[in-house]
C-alpha cells in the first residue's frame, strides 16, 4: 500500500492547469460558479464541450479508438479535479457518461460510427428515457412498448423525468418488447434518434426551482428502425445495469461537494451574507473530513483496489448526495434572508440582469430544491441501502 | 496509488491478530501481551533504525492498530511507543529509557501539553495538583511533560518521592494512570530540548498518533459490524431473521458506508505521512475525527441490533462502544480536533 509522488502525473495536472487558463472565458467561469444542479447551464457546458473537443478532450474517459485521449483513471481524475479548481464546467454528461460506454460494449459497429462522434463534438444531445409514471425506483414496471412491424419497432407510451428531453435531439430507451413473466426479462434499449419524429411529444415539467430540466415524452406510433436496437432484443435489462453502474460511478461525488464547499466560503466571506459563527466552523470541518473519506474511497475505485465491496457505486452515490445535501442547507443558512429571493436572467454564457444579494450564493436556493433529486434519481438512498444491505447479509 | 498489501505488510496484520487470539484465548494479562509485542519488535516498529527501530510506515502502524481494535486489545501502543519512544526518539536517541521502552522493559508515557509552570529556579520544574489519566502510565517508570506553548519538555523519574502514580483501569479494558505531584514543590526531572520535542511533536508524532488512534476505532467498527451482520442472519423476532426487517438492513448500510470511508480516509491518509505529501498532516486529523464519529455511530447501532444483551459486560460488542469512545478523549476530544481543523489549514 503506498502512494508515491508521480511527476508524470504532476507534469499532466500542470499540462491541464495551464490549458484550462487559457481556455475558459469569463462568462464561462461566471455561469459555472452559479451551480444549480448536477447539469451545468445547458448552453455553457455544450460551449465548453466544443472547446474541449477542439482540443482532443472532448471525451476525457473514453479510449483512443473511439476518439478519447486515452488517459488513465488517475489522469481522468486529475483532469476533473483541475476542472473543479479552475472553475470550468462540466460537460452534459448523458451521452459522454452513459450511452458512450454502452455502445462501445453493446454497440454494433455501424452505431457506433453513427453515435460516438457526435457525442464528443457536441452535435448530438442525447436523453434518457428510463422512468415511467408507474415505474420510477422500480424500474423494471416500465410498460413504454415497441411492436415489431417490418423493419421497425412501433412505440407507445410514456417516459418522465427524462432530463433535458427539450434540449435533446436523441433519446435511447428502455422498451418492454415482450410481456414476460418476469418483467426484467422483456425489456429491450432503443435508441430513439429523432426527438422529432412524428407522433412523439415532449411537455417540460416545471421543477420546484422554477426552471425546467425534466421532462414528460410521449409516444403515439413512433417509428423506430429496428437496427437501432442495442444489445439483443429483450436483453436490454443487462444494457441498463451495465448502464447504471456508469450512471451512479462515472461521476466525482467528492468533486461535487467541493465545488459546493468553495461557494460556501466565498458566501461565508461576502459581506451582505451571515458570517461563519463557531458552530458552523465545525459543521464546516466535519463535512470537509466526510468529503476526504470520500475523496479516498472514490480514489480506491478509480485505482482498481480489490478490497471494494461489490456495493461501491451504491455506497459512493448514499454517502456522496447525502454529503451534499448538507452543504446546502450550510449554505442556505449563511445566506440568511437573501436565501429565496429569485433571481432573474442570470444563468446563461450572456446573463441579462444582475443577481440580486450576494454573487456567489446566487444559485444556493435552486440548487438546495434542485439537489432534493439526488437522493431520488439513479436508484434512491434507500434503494441503495437495500443493495447494501443485500451484500453484508449475503451468505 | 497502490491500496494492495505487500507481504510485508499482510505479515504485520497476520501476526498481529494470531498473537491477539493467542492472548484471549490464554486469558493472558496486558504485561505478558506488552512482552510479547516487544519481542515482536513492534514497539520501535515506526522507530529509525539507529534508535533501534524497524523504519515503518504509517500504512503498517496502520494494520498494527486496525488489528488491535479488531480484536478488541486496547493496548497503550499509541501512548507508549508512538509519542513516548517517538519523542525520546526524536531527541535523545542513545538513551537508556529508549533502548529499554523498545524492549518492553520500563514504561514510560507522555503528557502533551499540560499547564506547566516552569520553577523560580532556572532549569527547575514546578508542577501542582494532578495530571488527568493517561492510558498506559500503569507501571510508568517514566513521565515525558510536553508543553507546546512554551517549547519546553522534561522527563520525569517516576520512582521519587516528589511524583505519586495512581494507576486506574479504564472502560472497555484498557488501563492508565493518574500522576500527581507534590503540591507546589519542585519536580526532579531532566530538561530535554523543548523546541527539538515540539518540533518532532508536530511534524511527525502526532500525525501518527492520531492516525493510529483512527485506526484502531476503524477495527473495532469493523468487528461491531461483522458481530452485527452475523447476528442479524441468526437471530429471529416475529417469525423471521433480523435481517430481513428493513429498518435494521438500513441501519447496517448506513453502518457499511461508515466502514468503508473510514477505512479509505485512515488509509489514504497514512499513504499521505509515508509519501510525505503536503496535506499529510490535516489528513491524518481528520481521519481521526471521521474516525471517531463514525466508530461512535457504528458501535452505538450494533447495540441498538442486537438488543438488551448487548448492553452487558458479558457480550464483546458493547465493549468496542467503551472503547472507541474512550479513544476519542484521548489526545484532544474529537470536539478540540474539529475546532483545530476549523480554524487553522494546518
């Protein structure tokens, strides 16, 4: 057990450090510092894609041949932790996080010469049609059909929750193509290319926050060719763990709540904001040693160590959303009286109104009712002790 | 970063726990075990090699320690070899204590920062009242005062008249002593160099101190958990396991969750002291304070698993609660350590 100081690691975080100077602008760094969710504002994090594709890191995680830069995990974690430190974006991560690896495992070599590209060059948005009105934890209830006719799969039904479905101009889905005893065992992934087509509807839900990110899409008859289908028909249930597993670890939880932390202490230093009081120096230090417990858990992951429990990912997702959860409501009190105001036009890459109360806190009150999802999307915290419980009280 | 042991390492953690079971099963009483730990040459592991050390790292303090807690042996490791050896280690390396505390043979253990009054004599020590309980100063020979504020540090001889001993056991099996002086007269002491002590103190001792603390309460977590899982599978209320209340298998994910951070953070953070990386030393803290809390929510919900019977003397799993919580009074509350996270980077 040993962690030795690595120069070719250092020169590569130097390597990015100086690049990300460069490269992000201004109103970049602006709209990246007023986090409101896990998604980036939409239009600066596709902006900041775009650069970093036209640098050769537009798909930090991917292998070389499908047009990653090949970086080892630890240089795929330098690079988000000098993104974190330098205030950039993340990138919409539905199609680079999710459907990428799918395809490179399930795909055909025809999809994935079609889909991979565009992922990277920020053409194609992708969404995730996966929950349903009456199949939202459990997932495997989903009833959305597809009827095979010729050459296509005929859909009908309904996803909800789908993120940024108004945004998007593709979908892959979960489709129950077969109705089996066990319902796992009916359910196929479609990739729905054309959020356009004929008979597919799509109403975007208001959230709490005022703002909309989710979804409602509707299928009446759309057409779907069948070469679209990913994996076997009917074996789409083991595309969607494999799916799942990305979905809950291809994403920093300790990144997160350090970039959160950050805004704490820039609203703790504001002068309109509640100074840090001794009590909330504590909380303040507790949470930064949970998020150094996570830091190194999540470090055991990316380096492969054997020892992790199968439930890993579970264990990461509980102890990551939770953690943030509570810097939120740190923040929500620093913020004091300002905390609800709502702001104007202020999100985007060109904002036009100028937040109201203290800068740095301006996006505290969306992402304390934004953040409310993450204890619910990609399995909830108590589906996730279920999955951890099922592993300590196995045999 | 390489989180796989080395047969060096799995040796340390093997032995350890077969000398642990050795000494429940034979009932033997601390002084043999402390013997035995000596001969092992464990209690100069973290040690130099010219003081008579074995040069290890934090990493195999680490498993020496998770063992230890493992199996519910609250020896004075910490108390007596970390920061006793380690700051008669950092000044005077030849010195006859030395040798003899690496050999199991007189005890000795530290009080940091006590509220020392230096005599109106120069280079005479004046100390009133009592010192609070320092686990392993049963049988101390030796007394090491260390007083940051003031870079001062003396080593007391134990045996005199002016120092009385008073040793007392602790919850959860672990023993200690208080010493007290004599009121307002002067203590027979050497001086030994205070800036060199406190330097040492700082930079090195108490990082590994404090993370052996952590690691200690990351094993006795570990066995409340196991005792917890494994009792949860056998015992059956309403017609079916405990295991299968989801109340309860809650209650054991959250604990699971607690496990594997601590275990990451008190790891990660001793890769950190042996690579001598920047942040080191706030880790080290802060693996103790995660340690802490976390150990306290694990024990306290193991009990809370198995019901009335672990609230006996007579079930191991409520004594890993005495002991992680007597853990973390020792060198600061976790409280005084949050307080120093807080307010300092360092």
């Amino acid at each position: 057990m040993h962690w030795p100081v690595d120069s070719v690691e250092e020169a590569f975080r130097d390597e990015v450090a100086t690049f990300l100077q460069g490269a992000l602008t201004e109103d970049m760094r602006r709209s990246a510092s007023r986090i409101t969710s896990i998604f980036f504002e939409f239009d600066c994090a596709l902006a900041w894609q775009k650069k970093l594709h036209a640098k050769g890191w537009g798909a930090p995680a991917w292998p070389k041949e499908y047009g990653g830069p090949g970086w080892s995990p630890a240089q795929q974690l330098i690079f988000q932790e000098e993104c974190a430190r330098a205030g950039a974006p993340l990138p919409y991560a539905i199609g680079l996080q999710m459907l990428g690896p799918v395809l490179m495992e399930y795909g055909t070599p025809a999809q994935k010469a079609r889909y991979l590209p565009p992922i990277i060059n920020g053409d194609d948005i992708w969404c995730q049609g996966y929950s349903e009105p009456n199949a939202g934890s459990d997932l495997a209830a989903l009833a959305t059909s597809a009827r095979r006719e010729g050459d296509s799969y005929i859909v009908n039904g309904q996803k909800i929750w789908t993120s940024y479905a108004h945004r998007a101009n593709r979908m892959f889905a979960l489709v129950r193509t077969a109705d089996t005893k066990k319902p796992q065992a009916g359910i196929s992934f479609l990739l729905i290319d054309d959020m356009a087509a004929p008979g597919l509807t799509i109403r975007p839900i208001k959230s709490l926050d005022g703002h909309v990110e989710q979804c409602e899409v509707f299928f009446d008859d759309v057409r779907v060719p069948v070469e679209n289908l990913v994996g076997e028909e009917n074996d789409g249930w083991g595309v969607a763990k494999f799916l799942l597993q990305h979905e809950r670890g291809g994403y920093s939880y300790y990144i997160a709540a350090q970039r959160l932390l950050a805004i704490v202490d820039e609203v703790a230093s504001t002068q309109q904001a509640n100074t840090m009081d001794a009590d909330m120096q504590v909380l303040r230090a507790r949470l930064q040693t949970k998020l150094e417990a996570l830091r190194f858990f999540e470090y055991r992951q990316v380096t492969g160590d054997s020892s992790l429990p199968a439930s890993a990912a579970s264990m990461c997702k509980l102890a990551g959303t939770e953690l943030a959860q509570v810097i939120d409501e740190l923040a929500a009190t620093l913020m004091g009286p300002w905390f609800g105001v709502m702001q104007g036009d202020i999100w985007g890459l060109d904002p036009a109104d100028q937040p109201i109360g203290p800068a740095a806190g301006a996006g505290v009150m969306r992402h304390y009712l934004n953040n409310r999802a993450a204890t619910i999307y990609g399995g909830s915290a108590q589906i996730q002790r279920n999955l951890i419980a099922r592993e300590l009280l196995a045999g | 970063m390489d989180w796989s042991l080395t047969p060096e390492q799995l040796e340390i953690q093997r032995s350890v726990a077969a000398l642990c079971s050795d000494a429940h099963a034979a009932s033997e009483d601390e002084a043999v075990i402390w013997r035995r730990f000596a001969d092992a040459g464990w209690l100069g592991m973290h040690l130099p090699e010219a003081a008579g050390g074995l040069e290890c790292g934090a990493v195999e303090v680490a498993l020496l320690m998770q063992t230890l807690g493992l199996h519910g042996m609250p020896l004075p490791f910490v108390q007596r070899a970390i920061v006793f050896g380690g700051l008669l280690a950092a000044v005077t390396p030849d010195a006859q204590p030395l040798a003899a505390t690496i050999a199991g043979e007189e005890i000795g253990v530290a009080l940091i920062d006590p509220d020392l009054t230096v005599g109106d004599q120069v280079g005479k020590l004046s100390l009133v009242g009592s010192s609070v309980p320092l686990p392993g100063g049963h049988s101390a020979k030796h007394l090491l005062l260390l007083d940051n504020s003031q870079s001062a540090a003396w080593l007391v001889d134990v045996g005199a008249d002016d120092v009385v001993r008073e040793d007392v056991t602790l919850h959860g099996a672990g023993s200690a002593a208080l010493f007290h002086w004599r009121d307002g007269g002067h203590v027979n002491a050497i001086e030994l160099p205070g800036a060199e002590c406190a330097q040492a103190w700082r930079d090195r001792i108490e990082p590994l101190a404090q993370l052996a603390l952590a690691a200690f309460n990351l094993g006795a977590m570990e066995a409340a958990l196991s005792a917890s899982t494994a009792y949860s599978r056998e015992r059956r209320q309403f017609g079916q396991r405990l295991a299968d209340f989801q109340a309860l298998q809650h209650l054991l994910a959250d604990a699971g969750v607690d496990v594997e951070l601590t275990g990451s953070l008190v790891f990660g953070a001793a890769m950190a002291l042996d690579a001598g990386r920047d942040d080191a030393r706030r880790l080290a803290l802060s693996a103790r304070v995660y340690a802490d809390e976390a150990a306290k929510r694990v024990c306290k919900s193991a009990i809370q698993l198995h019901g009335a019977i672990a609230t006996t003397d007579e079930l191991e799993v409520g004594h890993h609660l005495s002991r992680v919580a007597v853990n973390a009074n020792q060198l600061g509350t976790t409280q005084q350590l949050l307080r120093r996270l807080a307010v300092s980077a360092d």
